[in-house]
C-alpha cells in the first residue's frame, strides 16, 4: 500500500436512533460527534437511519408478497390475452 493516500482506519461508534441501540466498530468513516463509550474512552459516533437492529429483515417483520397469487387473481379477472 502506498502510504499517505489511504484514510484514516480507526475505532468508530455507530447508532442506531430509532433502536436507541450502539456498536463499536473499525471503520473510515469519520465524525464531529464523540460519544463516550463503555470503555471510558471517547470514539468518533456516527448516526445512521438503519440497522440490524431495526431493519425489518433482520427483525422478522418482513412482509412476503404473493407475486403469483397476484398474477393469477389478475388473469381470473380479465382472463388471459389470446394471441392475434
């Protein structure tokens, strides 16, 4: 690796507002914001929309869509399309 062209890779802090949840973590993302952690030390937080906390994937609220009952109940309505 060339040195002085990479940024800095380091202990960051991110959080997850709407799950009120945390983790530490390396990373190169960087921040105004510290947050004191468990440890007693200060990290750099960064506050993010998601995660796997409250990403509904992840939470097992996911919704599966029944793509082929759609298309049945669509073709039952207005009957499948014969060739011209």
């Amino acid at each position: 690796m060339k040195p002085g062209i990479h940024p800095a890779y380091g202990p960051v802090v991110f959080r997850d507002k709407a799950a009120d949840y945390a983790f530490l973590t390396r990373s190169t993302a960087t921040s105004d914001q510290t947050i004191e952690w468990e440890d007693g030390n200060t990290y750099p937080v960064v506050d993010v929309e998601i995660s796997h906390v409250s990403h509904p994937f992840y939470t097992g609220t996911a919704r599966v869509l029944d793509t082929a009952g759609r298309v049945e109940r669509f073709e039952r309505r207005y009957g499948l399309r014969e060739a011209r």
